[in-house]
C-alpha cells in the first residue's frame, strides 16, 4: 500500500479513544486489515522488571496469539465503572528513507513517549499501564515499519491518567527522537503542509488500482487550478474542465467564503462524492489564501522578449536577489516560484511520480506557518508570467514534432533555473535552523536538475567551425534553418565569431540557437550570423557589450 507521499519524517498518530482493550489487542496481534501486520511483536512496556520475551504472548496450538493474560495485566488498575474512553492508542512510523530501528532502539522511542506524553512518567509519579508493539506492513515494506503504543489511563492509585495537549506533545517527543537517532527532521506543529492521506483512502486508492489517492490527485489539481488562475472565475473554470466537482459557501452578501471539491469517482457507499474544503487539502489552498495569491501581480504589462525567455530572466534574477531579501520577501518569492514550477511541469507534461514528489517537496521548503501568502516584488512579477504562460501555452503533447522539441527546450530551460532557485532556497531554510524544509528543497531541485539534464539530447560546445557547424546542420534538419539560411551561415565570415558568443555562454549550443531563431523572424540579408549573436548576447546582460545591434548604424566590433 502506498503511504504517505509527502516528506515528513517520523510521523505520529493518535486514535479516537476506546473502551475495549481486549479488541484493541486482538487488531495490534492480528493480520490486520488487509494481512499488512507481520511478525507483531512486543518491543517495551510498562514492566521493566519482567523480561520482556515472558511479557509476549503465548501462542496456541491454533496458531493464534493468547491475549487473555495481557488483556487482564493492562486492565489491573482499571475501576470496574470505568470512564468511556480510558483506552488511548497511538501509532508511530519512521520515513522510508530513514534506516530501520532496531527492536531496542523502538523499545526505548516508546518509554521515551509515553513519558513526554504523561502516560508513565520518568519521575516515578503515578502513570497508566501501556505497551508497544511493532509491525513491518508486509503491503509496504519500505515505509511500514512502525509501532503502536496501547494505554489505559487509569493509575495504580485510582487516579486518571490525563494527556493535555497529547498531538503536540507527540510531535515534540517525535523530534527528539529524530535527532537522537540521526531521522529526517519533521516540520514543527506550527508549519504549514497538506494534510495527511488517512489509511481508509490509502486501501481505497490500493483496491481501485489507483498510484494516488482522491486526497493527493485533488491536492495537485487544484494547486495548479491556483497557481494558473488570476482570480475565482478562471480557478472554478479550470477545475470544471478537469471534470472536478465544487461548491461554494457565500455569506449574506453573496460573496464566497469557502469551497469543497470531489473527484466524481471517490464516493461514499451510498455514492455520494467524498467532498475535501481546501485547507483539508494543504493550509495554503483556504479561500482566504487564495486570494491573496491572486491579488498579487505587478498590475502591467510585461513587453520584451517571447515570454519563455522573459520567465527565464525573471527567475534568474529572482534567485539571484534571494540571498538579500528579508525573509518574507524571499518566502513569497519562492512560493511564487513553485507555483511556477507547478504549471510548467503540467505543460512539459512531466507527470510521472518522482516529478509529482519534487513539486511537493518544492510546495512544502516554501510553504510558511498557517500557510501565510507574502507579497514581494520578484513575487509579482513571477506570478504574472506563470498566469501568462498558463494562458497562452497548451500541452506539449498537442504541438508538431519540431515545434513539441522547441517548447520542450524552452519548458526545460526554465526547470533549469528554477532548480537553481529551489537549492538558494535550501541554503536559506539551513540558516533559518528549518532543517525538515531545507532538506526536501535539496531533494527536489536534485530531482528536478537530474531531470532537465536528460530531458534534450546533449550537444557539445560549440567553440569551433566544426562543432558549430555540426549544430547548424541538426537545426536545419529539425526545420529550424532552411536550406538557403544555412549556407548562409556556413559561409559567412561572421562564422566563427558567432562560435565565440556560444561558447561565453557555455550550455546547449542547440537549444540556445533554436530559441534565439524562433525569437522573431530572422532578417532577409545574408548576415544572419550577426543577427543571431546578437540576440543570443542580450538574453545575457553580461555579454551585450560583446555585441552591437546590427541594426545600429555603428562599427561593429569583435572580442
């Protein structure tokens, strides 16, 4: 079964209280609800005198475990009338990218809960009477190895064992750990993330022959419905066209306060759709949140350039400037950053799981506490270009042959620099000691630059006639060129110099000449090769001085 596919690291689990320790006990020693349990053993208890193999259960000639003995031990200091409710459960997993703890090392997590937790104090007060149980999930060995700690609060003196504030002091008592042991460090309760997928979507998702569940699918869609929309009239309208399900709730003035969404094929039993608010889905995607993500834009028109090479400079000057913002400016920046990410994966089409898990990662490095929205210049002017090619650019898939490998390039380009941006952005949460952010902001920009190096064939510097000549002839061949422009630019004297440019710019001597060849219509003279430097130097600030306007009516130079 597939688990949780976000990136915290040792995640706990409180259950709704219960009163049947005899059933609680049969569910921790049993196969489980789809035969997940193995091997369920104890790895500590309450009872540190007696060994802890006489503490296991006996096993019948049936093969089943004998649970009468624990059942009467855990329910010793229980009154007869017994408050509903006295049974508290929890469970405990580790990351599947963590290393697996040992029984022992499990042994002492469990008391060093309980203790943090109230349950049985270290101080030799009064505390209930609890085990431990592990399970590796045999449906998901890579992730399922985890324990499950079952309490009874009721003291050997008659009192009643009280858990005030049990969910963050269970995150606390996680964190320690983390470090004792070397895990992943989880986010503090205070952060902003998406909500968990609960077991019952996990098993639904796993019957149904689903690679997500509803919970995740809707999580992605509508963070891409956010990212690409302008305001609440262009966010329903993309997700209709997905075939997704909304409400609204409006006040007395008709103006909307919240929202629900539901796949049409996640239903309950009665086949009604199973309906997810936004902030069930991540504390960013709240109506309120959502409109201050719209409301962030620069308000004008960005001229210049095709709009590909003007997202590129934006997000390189965004990850330059991030360093020296204040750390609102550079939380809003990066937000805006992944929605980007977001809506140009969707458009290269790269949907495959490790490319869903870096955006998610990416989404979480970025996210701020209670998922606060911030404004900030870089922010604005990356939101309106992320609007604007959502708007304006369709799926690769829907484009001819050479133009699917020209936007795939300019799409890839853009990954490019925003991996670089995700890894500043990691170096940034590493000075804000926010370890369980820095840490997925490194995973996906490792992803995401593994990807965009593969993504279009390798080309090799194009410092000489030869190698340049060799590049020519392949965008000649892919319909860039045509026949007459490249001789041309085969003969022409301004060859080499054009080499000279390619290699100062260092990269895919292809892809940089495709773009600046699709920019605008090439001129009809013969000097195409200065045409081209030219436009290649001043998409580079640093190098336009290399280069004149062969329009201008000055000398040109050479390096």
């Amino acid at each position: 079964m597939r688990r949780d596919s976000g990136l915290d690291a040792m995640i706990g689990r409180i259950h709704p209280r219960g009163s049947d320790v005899r059933g609680a006990l049969a569910y921790l020693f049993g196969p489980g609800r789809e035969d997940e349990h193995t091997d369920p053993r104890l790895v500590a208890t309450w009872d540190q005198l007696t060994p802890l193999a006489d503490q296991q259960p006996h096993i019948t000639a049936s093969g089943q475990p004998d649970l009468t003995g624990l059942t009467a031990l855990l329910e010793a200091s229980v009154p007869s009338r017994a408050a509903a409710g006295h049974v508290w459960h929890a469970s405990v997993r580790t990351h599947p990218a963590d290393r697996p703890l040992s029984d022992t090392e499990w042994g002492h997590a469990a008391r060093d809960i309980v203790a943090h937790l109230g349950i049985d104090p270290h101080d030799n007060a009064p505390g209930g009477r609890w085990i431990a149980v592990r399970h590796v999930d045999a449906t998901d060995p890579a992730g399922g190895d985890h324990i499950h700690i079952l309490a009874t609060l009721a003291a050997a003196d008659g009192t009643t064992v009280r858990t005030a504030h049990e969910k963050r002091r269970l995150r606390e008592a996680a964190r320690q750990l983390e470090d004792r042991h070397g895990l992943r460090a989880t986010a503090p309760a205070h952060t902003a993330g998406h909500a968990y997928e609960t077991a019952a979507e996990q098993r639904k998702a796993a019957r149904t022959g689903q690679t997500d569940t509803a919970r995740e699918w809707l999580r992605r869609a509508v963070t891409f419905a956010a990212a690409a929309a302008d305001g609440p009239d262009a966010f329903f309208a993309r997700l209709h066209r997905r075939g997704i399900l909304t409400t609204t709730r409006r006040d007395a003035t008709g103006a909307i306060t919240g929202y629900t969404v539901a796949d049409p094929a996640h239903t309950t039993a009665a086949g009604l759709p199973v309906r997810y608010a936004g902030g069930s889905l991540a504390r960013d995607l709240t109506w309120p949140r959502l409109l201050q993500r719209w409301s962030i834009t620069t308000g004008t028109a960005h001229p210049g350039p095709d709009l590909t090479t003007r997202t590129r400079a934006a997000v390189a000057a965004a990850t330059t400037a991030l360093p020296g913002l204040t750390p609102e400016e550079a939380a809003g920046t990066a937000q805006a950053a992944c929605d980007l990410l977001t809506v140009v994966t969707q458009l290269a089409e790269h949907t495959g799981p490790e490319w869903n898990q870096a955006a998610t990662a990416a989404h979480r490095a970025a996210r701020e506490p209670a998922g606060r929205i911030h404004h900030a210049s870089h922010a604005a002017v990356l939101r309106d270009l992320t609007r604007q090619l959502a708007a304006t650019t369709a799926p690769i898939s829907g484009a001819g042959p050479t133009t699917r490998a020209r936007e795939l390039a300019d799409l890839t380009a853009i990954l490019a620099g925003l991996a670089r941006l995700i890894e500043v952005l990691a170096d940034i949460r590493d000075q804000q000691h926010r370890p369980h952010q820095a840490r997925p902001a490194r995973e996906a920009a490792a992803v995401i630059s593994a990807r965009t190096t593969t993504a279009t064939p390798a080309t090799p510097p194009a410092g000489g006639d030869g190698d340049l000549g060799g590049v020519l002839q392949r965008l000649h061949t892919a319909g860039y060129l045509t026949a007459t422009q490249l001789q041309n630019l085969s003969a022409t004297n301004e060859h080499t110099r054009l080499g000279h440019v390619l290699d100062a710019l260092g990269g895919d001597a292809f892809t940089r000449l495709a773009r600046a060849i699709t920019a605008a219509p090439l001129p009809s003279d013969t000097d195409l090769a200065t045409a081209l430097a030219w436009r290649l130097a001043h998409a580079e600030p640093d190098l336009a001085a290399i280069v004149t306007d062969p329009a201008a009516p000055t000398t040109r130079h050479t390096r």
